[in-house]
C-alpha cells in the first residue's frame, strides 16, 4: 500500500474540503461584488485594508467587460487576506440602514398622500407628533390637491413630502 492510502487521516479531518474552500471564495468574490457596488461615500467609511480599497478604485476605472471580471476575481484574491466577518458585519448594518431608509420614505409618501386626499385623522397626528403649522400643512396638501385634480406638476406635493421628511429627520436625530 502506498502512505497514501494508509496515511494519518488526522492530517485531513480538520481541514476542509476542495469544494468547501470553493464555495468559501465564491463566497469572499460576492462579498467584493458588495463592496463595489458600493457608493465610494460608503466605502469610505468601512474600515478596509488599503489594498482592498485600491483594487476597487482599479475597478472602477476599467471599462473592458473581461478586464473587469478579472478584477472582480483580484478583488476576491485580495479579500482572502483579510477576515471577512467584519466586513459581513458592516455590509449587513449598511443594508439594514438602507432597509430603514425605504421604509421611512414609504411612510412619508403615505402620510403626504393622506394629506393631499384630505384626511383629517393623518393631518392630527402629524401636528401633534412633529408640531408642524396645521395652516401650512393644510394649505400645501390643498394646493397640492388641487395641482393633481388640474394634472399639473406637484410642485406643492414635492413641498409638502419634504417639509414631512425635514420633519421626520428632526425627530429621528432627537431620539
């Protein structure tokens, strides 16, 4: 028999297998894919070894279809040297944040849109939660009610949506 076959099969328990090291860098290359999809405004407040950062700049350089898959590949290679859970980490507080965002901006648009249709339940609780002007308020979802029964642009409703938003934030920053 060769020493393979006979060999010290404790040598291989502990380390894993060809197919589960691929998955593990098809699993670091998505992670780079996350990172350069990235806006460089978010990329620039994780905390990311400098080669990395570097090769995703590179990236955003290229223009060729293929030299980009290459770099995409080199981006996969770079994050091998560095610990991946971190970065999950961030990346995940990022998309919970995104998540945050959408759903703040949904609820904005329903409370605008409740407005402009005269609803008097809504217009009470938004005085009440962010103290607003009751007359402003009143006065933009009237003429923005009216701007969309004459079909023209929502110039009053753009008003409105971000006079909610600025008062949304306020409340979000004194919590």
């Amino acid at each position: 028999m060769t020493e393979f076959e006979h060999g010290n099969e404790e040598d291989w328990e502990g380390r894993p297998s060809k197919s589960q090291r691929k998955r593990d860098m098809v699993a670091l290359q998505k992670l780079g894919e996350s990172l350069i999809e990235l806006a460089p405004e978010q990329l620039g407040r994780l905390d990311l070894h400098e080669d990395l950062v570097e090769a995703i700049r590179f990236f955003h350089t290229l223009k060729d279809k293929e030299a980009r898959r290459r770099q995409q590949q080199f981006i996969g290679t770079v994050m091998r040297k560095i610990d991946p859970v971190p970065l999950r980490e961030a990346l995940d507080e990022l998309d919970q944040l995104r998540f945050q965002q959408a759903e703040a901006f949904h609820q904005i648009e329903i409370w605008r849109d409740a407005l402009v249709d005269g609803d008097g339940d809504v217009m009470t609780e938004l005085v009440g939660r962010f103290g607003l002007d009751p007359q402003q308020l009143r006065q933009l979802a009237k003429q923005a009610a009216a701007e969309k029964a004459a079909g023209k642009p929502a110039k009053n409703g753009r008003a409105l949506f971000r006079l909610l938003r600025q008062s949304f934030e306020r409340e979000q920053a004194g919590d």
